[in-house]
C-alpha cells in the first residue's frame, strides 16, 4: 500500500489534531526538519564507524565539558602495588582497594564514578608515597 504526499499530510493534521486531546498517536510525526537531524545523525555514526578513530581516542560532552573516553581513565594499579611494596601494606592495600573501585565502575560504564575513584585513588597514592618518603628519610636520618 503506497502513500502519496496528501494522505501523509491528512495523516499528520488528523496526528496532530488529535494530539490536542487525550489520544496517545501510535506512530510518530516525522517531518523534514526530523528527517534531515536522522539523516545528519545517520552520516555521523556512518563516518565515526568507518573512521580509523580507536574508542580511547573518542570523547564526549556532558554538561558543557568534554569527557575522555572511559578507556582512558587511569585505575593506577601498578603505583598501588608499589605502595604496597615499599610504602606500607595496610596503606598500600588502601590503595588498591582504590583502584579496585575505578576498575568496577568502568566495567559497568559509569564515567562519573569512575573519574571520581581514579582521582581518589591518585590524591591517596600520592599521600602514601609521600609519607613513606618522609618516615623513610626520617628513619635513615635518626638511625
């Protein structure tokens, strides 16, 4: 069953009247400024699919500021073992259970509380190794 351009525009005005009252419309009202954004989006998603862009490179807005991509978020492993070795077990364990955190919640997505734990975990790694710095100097000094 084809339809020409008068029955869609009957179809639309009859949409549209009847959007004024209780009645919910099945389908939904595209018209060409609606066609030319799917058509827009449809070109972007086609050139970021054949980019040779990796997703660590891609970025995202929210709220005005641009988000690296999840990917990139640092869940500083290794300097927390290195706490653990040379700074302190009980500190150093912190610390990974730290990164642990920011390792959870990128598996699940989730940008904020990822970014949110990554600079947890980067504040608490450099108060370890500083103060294991500190207690090492004074150690070496006073002995």
């Amino acid at each position: 069953m084809s339809l020409d351009d008068s029955d869609i525009t009957e179809q639309k005005a009859s949409i549209r009247s009847n959007s004024q009252s209780s009645v919910v419309p099945l389908i939904d009202v595209i018209d060409d400024e609606d066609t030319k954004l799917l058509s827009l989006r449809n070109d972007y998603l086609e050139n970021v699919n054949n980019s040779s862009l990796s997703p660590q490179s891609l970025t995202q807005t929210l709220d005005g500021q641009t988000l690296i991509s999840i990917q990139n978020i640092h869940e500083w492993f290794p300097w927390s073992y290195m706490n653990v070795l040379f700074g302190g077990v009980l500190l150093g364990v912190i610390s990974i259970l730290c990164s642990f955190c920011v390792h959870k919640y990128k598996n699940k997505n989730n940008y904020k509380c990822a970014k949110r734990w990554s600079n947890i975990t980067l504040v608490w790694n450099i108060i370890v190794t500083l103060g294991s710095l500190i207690i090492v100097t004074l150690f070496i000094k006073f002995s």
